[in-house]
C-alpha cells in the first residue's frame, strides 16, 4: 500500500526487496523484463498510482493499491 498520490517503480522495487537499494534500479531494469499494467517498463522514475499491476521477475505480481485515508489525484 502506498500513503501518497504515487510511488515510483525505482521505490517500489526497493519496498518489495528486488533491489537493495535505489541506486540500483536502473540496472535492474536495464536487465530485467518488468511489466506495468501488462506493458515492458524501463524507466525508475515511472509513476505508479493505485490499481496498477507490475509484475517483477523473480519477486511476484502486485496490485498497487492506496492505505486507508488517502485520497486519489486527478492529474
């Protein structure tokens, strides 16, 4: 669950213990497949907001979804 609008996928791979840390992410998308929402994803910065899927390999496939009380953005 996130607390805020989004979290983006160089983080949540650090929350989810694919990477040790963020410095790492973009070499773990330079070598890895990982997929948002069903579509190949290469960029640390990308944003993901509740309802997105990202499936990581080696890790699993979430739902991001947002904690009790936050409220979505409109962009």
């Amino acid at each position: 669950m996130i607390e805020s609008e989004f979290i983006t996928l160089g983080q949540f791979l650090k929350m989810t213990d694919a990477i040790q840390s963020g410095g790492m992410a973009k070499w773990f998308l330079s070598e890895y497949a990982v997929f948002v929402n069903g579509e190949a994803e290469d960029r640390r910065g990308r944003k993901l907001r509740p309802g997105d899927t990202v499936n990581v390999p080696g890790t699993g496939r979430f739902r991001i979804s947002a904690a009790e009380g936050t409220k979505p953005h409109a962009d």
